[in-house]
C-alpha cells in the first residue's frame, strides 16, 4: 500500500447515477490484483473529511478503473472530476480475491454497485477458462451495469430486478437458488 497520486484519464456516466473513472498508475497496476480497492481523498478541503473506498473494477495496461455510484456528497465531488485532474488515493489495499483454488464452474452474484469488482476478477478468470456464470441483480433495468462486459468475457449472464423491468423479477439469491434447483 501506498499514497499516490494519478492524472484522470476519463470519468464517464454509464447509466444514471453510476460512472467509471479511470486513471494511469502504472507502478500500481501491474502489481494490483481483482478485489483489492483504493481509498480517494476527493476534495482537498476538510468537507467530506475521510477518503472513501473504491474497488478496483477492472485494469488495461497501466490504467485503472474504478467503478462508482453517487449516493452522497463524496461521490457527488468524484462525479464532477474531469479529464487531467489529479487523483489522491492509498492502494492499493486489500489482499484481494484467492484465484489457486481450480474450478471447472464458477458463479460470481452481485446486486447493485457490488458487481464493481467482479469485472476485473472475470478477466482474470478468464483466462483459467473456467465456466462462467454471472448473476446480476439491480433495482431496475435502467440500473443494470457491466452485462456487456461479461458477455464479451464468454459468461453466461443471469439479470434480476426487483420491479421486473429486465429478467427474473425478485433478488438476485433467488434467482441463483432458481437457476441451482434447475439443474
């Protein structure tokens, strides 16, 4: 773990209220592994005070990404940050995702925002070539993120809302349940 400072390279909205920001550290990611995470200082100022967690959401070359939703004033401050501005964080911190155990299947569930580490963890298991089951869940489909991600990764991708806008209508647990009683 270290402090360290990195230029943005981009930070765009991929769907309301979620955005990927993406900054060059070279050094950090060739070493960074999938579900360690970074702590931001977004403002230099006092208000909001404590940096905030970031997980890593996916790493190409020396770039990395992190994938956020804003939900308060911190990631408010982060969504306005533009392209060249200089990033604060400590990271890489974490012991990340034990990837020696060999499996034939795996089955990687997340709801909401929580699918931000789970990208970066697909792509290293893609190339394990294990069988690749990806179960989503949002509050609605306008919410869904990274589908397309783990599609191009060769996953088989599992969607479940809560209001049934797009996929199994309910939380995503009882759409793995379903899918494991199924076969």
């Amino acid at each position: 773990m270290k402090e360290f400072k990195a230029k943005i390279i981009s930070n765009k909205k991929i769907v309301p209220g979620h955005y990927i920001l993406s900054f060059k550290a070279p050094g950090i990611a060739k070493n960074i592994k999938p579900g360690q995470f970074f702590n931001i200082r977004v403002s230099r100022g006092y208000e909001p005070l404590l940096r905030r967690p970031f997980s890593l959401h996916r790493i190409a070359g020396n770039k990395i990404e992190i994938l956020y939703k804003v939900v308060g004033k911190a990631t408010e401050i982060l969504s306005r940050k533009k392209k060249g501005a200089m990033l604060d964080a400590l990271g890489p911190l974490g012991n990340g995702f034990d990837l020696e155990a060999r499996a034939s299947s795996v089955f990687l569930v997340a709801g909401g925002h929580g699918i931000a580490p789970m990208v970066a963890l697909a792509e290293k298991l893609s190339g394990l070539n294990p069988q690749l089951s990806v179960f989503i869940g949002a509050k609605a489909k306008r919410h869904i993120v990274c589908d397309r991600d783990f599609k191009k990764l060769g996953g088989k991708v599992y969607i479940s809302t809560d209001d049934g806008s797009r996929g199994y209508k309910g939380a995503v647990i009882d759409l793995v349940i379903r899918h494991c009683e199924a076969a």
